[in-house]
C-alpha cells in the first residue's frame, strides 16, 4: 500500500513538474502575436519593452557581466554583499 500511495505521489509529482517546466521553456510570442485574447491597452508597449530588454541583456549587459566577471577577483565580486 505504502509502495503505490509513493508511486502515485512520485507519478503525480513529475506531471506537474514536466507541465511547468514546458511552460517556462515555451518561446515568448513575437510582438503582436497574442497567446490569448486579452483586453490589456498597455499590450503592444509592454510587448515592446519586453523585447527591448531582451536584447539589451543579450548585447549589452550579460557581456559587460561576463567581463566582469573574468576581470575582477572571487573577493570583490563575493564581497558586494
């Protein structure tokens, strides 16, 4: 009894756990590409902003993080608190 409650618990468990990591690794829809029907006026500049800070943290600050990174010493980039 205790083997299948443990079963069904683990079995269970893995469905939700695969149902949310899809849904975290799903692709964000392209600028103008609802997911849903929605009524949200603030929509197409959120969607705008959203990319914009994509490509800011790809160009931009993940290279300047990485340099960073490669450049200043295990204490001080520890050390920030």
């Amino acid at each position: 009894m205790l083997k299948t409650m443990s079963a069904a618990v683990a079995l269970a468990w893995a469905a939700c756990a695969a149902t949310v990591m899809a849904q975290d690794h799903a692709p964000p829809n392209f600028p103008g590409e609802y997911a849903q029907a929605y009524s949200d006026p603030l929509a197409p500049f959120n969607e705008r902003m959203f990319w914009f800070n994509l490509k800011l943290d790809h160009y931009v600050l993940h290279p300047v993080a990485q340099g960073y990174a490669k450049i200043a010493p295990t204490p001080v980039r520890e050390g920030g608190g």
